[in-house]
C-alpha cells in the first residue's frame, strides 16, 4: 500500500493573525477599519451627483478612496462611519459591501516581493495611486497601491486567513 | 504566461484574470416561442469550431468584469486582436 504523507498544515490549523507581523523588509498588518461600497452606474455623471463626489474616470485610477475597477463600477474605501447617500429612482446603485471584506497592508521594500510570489500582474509597473482586482494564486483581490512601498489589499472575508498565512510564507523569502 | 489585451482596462493583462465564454456573434433568438427543434438545436449546440481565426468571447471576470470579443487562432493560440462587446465582427 501506498503511504500518503499527511498534509503539513490542514485548513483548520491555519489562524488569521489580529498583530502585525514584521518580517525583514516587510510588515503584514490589518489596514484600519473601512466602510466599503460597491458602485455601480452606466453613467458617472448620475452617479457622481447622488454621493456628491468626484468619481476617477479611467479604469484603475483612484481619487479620494473611491477606486475605478470597471467601465460602469467603482469600489469605495472610505474611513468606518462614512455613509453614502443612497440611490432612489436613478439608473445607479449604491451597496454597502462593508462587511463583505478585509483589507490586508502590507508595507516595506520587500512588500512587492510577498504580493508578487502569487499575482501574475506586472506590479512594478502599477503607478502609486492605482488600484485594480485581480488575483492572489486563485484567490480574487483588490490591489491599491497607497504609496511607493505601502499595498492595501482587499479580499473577501472567507479568503483571509487563507491569503494572510500565504502572505507569512512568503515573507521569509521575500528580500 | 499569455497575456490578453482587455479592450476595456487598455492595457494587457495576465491570463488567469479572464474566463472563456465561447463563440462569439451567436445571435438570441428574436421571438423563441417560434423556434423548431432544429433551430433550438443550431442556436444551442452548433458551432463553427474552426481551425485558424476564432471569434471567441472572453470576461475580464477578475478584473473589469466585462465580457469582450477576442479573435484567436486556434492553432497557435495567439490573439489577433480584442475589441469591445456590441462591435462590429473584425
């Protein structure tokens, strides 16, 4: 009979970290609690009108917290407590999504290292201030790039424990 | 990895990001109720399969989540071109 190793760390044992952890070169936190919203209008203009904000025009493009993802979408992070009007008998909707996610930051020289060992977008590349979805391995994420070496990454709360201890294995590798 | 050029991002992106939605220009029927086995059978289950230019339709499901219109070669695998939903056939 063939002998099976047993799995190293079953899905039960993985824990989702509450303290930052400091890695060499990098830093895994929690980013600071965040009202979410998700955005969706064919027409910017109605939208823009009903939260009374400006909305980014280009796919990827941010401006104060909301963050265009899509041709008709845009994903609003705003500090915890912020609300937005909502929308009534216009062609645009407005859902609270706060609890649909967490955001993850990680921060540091090594930080586009960790997000690189498992997104196959060209991260370097990706201009300070611009966010976009895409994925973790398989895992679909939110990347915002706040600064230089400071990621926001959004994923849905199912996802988390699992991508905070992917991110902890990497991190030793990271340099 | 192949990367796809999304014709709503602009820019091209990996592959993993995107989902493969079949033969593109697949007209619906206009009134269903109307419609015989056999054409239920053609809208359904016929496709061209060609070997060589393929329109195809691809969703940037985990990035802009739009459907769009690729030409792909099927022998070769690479991307002709991508263009935005509700144009013309290139």
């Amino acid at each position: 009979m063939v002998e099976i190793a047993e799995i190293a760390v079953s899905a039960a044992e993985l824990k989702l970290g509450t303290e930052p952890v400091q890695g060499d070169g990098v830093r895994l936190s929690h980013a600071d609690p965040k009202a979410r919203y998700s955005l969706r209008a064919r027409d910017a203009k109605v939208l823009a009108a009903v939260i009374g904000r400006a909305l980014p025009g280009k796919i990827g493009d941010t401006d104060g917290g909301i963050a265009c993802l899509g041709p008709d979408e845009w994903y609003a992070l705003l500090p915890a407590g912020t609300d937005l009007p909502r929308v009534e008998g216009l062609p645009a909707s407005v859902v609270d999504v706060s609890s649909r996610a967490l955001g993850l930051v990680l921060e540091g020289p090594g930080a586009l290292a960790v997000l690189s060992s498992g997104c196959p977008l060209d991260l370097a590349k990706m201009g300070v201030g611009r966010a976009t979805r895409t994925v973790f391995e398989t895992v679909e994420i939110v990347v915002w790039r706040e600064a230089e070496d400071r990621w926001h990454v959004e994923v849905w709360r199912s996802f988390a424990t699992w991508l905070w201890n992917a991110f902890l294995a990497v991190m030793p590798h990271a340099k | 990895m192949l990367l796809i050029h999304c014709p709503y991002c602009e820019e091209a992106r990996p592959e993993v990001e995107f989902a493969y939605g079949g033969e593109a220009h697949i007209a619906r029927p206009v009134d269903p109720s109307t419609y015989s086995d056999e054409q239920w059978e053609e809208f359904l289950y016929i496709r061209s399969n060609p070997r060589g230019r393929h329109h195809e339709r691809w969703r940037h499901s985990h990035g802009c989540g739009r459907f769009f219109n690729a030409v792909r070669d099927t022998v070769t695998d690479v991307f002709e071109t991508t263009y935005k939903a509700g144009e013309a056939r290139k």
